[in-house]
C-alpha cells in the first residue's frame, strides 16, 4: 500500500477549511506536514487567500422539523461601456 503525505500547499487547504484563525491553521498545517511552523507560516503568507464559497449550507429548525436551506451568491451583471441592452429576444 502507498502512502504519499499531503503537500503543503494541501496541508494549507485543509487546515483554512477547519478554521480562519491564521495561528491555528499554522499549527493544523505544521503538524500535517511535520514542519516548523515557521515554515508553514511563510508559506501560508505567500499564497493567496482564500475565495469565498458560491454556495452556503444552513440548517434551520421550524415546527420541529430540521430543514437544510442552500444559500449560492450570484454576481452581480456588469454593463460594459457603449454596449445597448439586450434582453436576449428578437422581435421582428
């Protein structure tokens, strides 16, 4: 059986997925990668942050029934200078 480690930049994936606190995920890394953590740190500060999730998982618990609720962002539609709108429909 073959067993590869995680790389850093994977052991820095995983470890700003179980918290945001900077020092914490210093420590989860360092202790993945068995590394000093001043190593993980210099790493973690030159990657670049983290994107923000499109879709957000919510439990809500309403007449004693527990409801997952889905919550995605959209981004917003930006006009281009000098471009009509269009509505996407061709009357003629």
């Amino acid at each position: 059986m073959r067993h590869d480690p995680p790389t850093l930049e994977e052991a820095i994936f995983a470890a700003r997925g179980l918290t945001d606190d900077v020092q914490e995920q210093v420590a989860i890394a360092a202790g993945l990668m068995e590394l000093p953590p001043e190593d993980v740190r210099a790493a973690l500060a030159k990657s670049p942050p983290p994107r923000k999730p499109a879709a957000t998982l919510a439990f809500t618990n309403r007449g004693g029934t527990e409801r997952s609720v889905v919550v995605e962002r959209k981004a917003p539609r930006r006009m281009l200078p000098g471009r009509p709108v269009t509505t996407g429909r061709s009357f003629g």
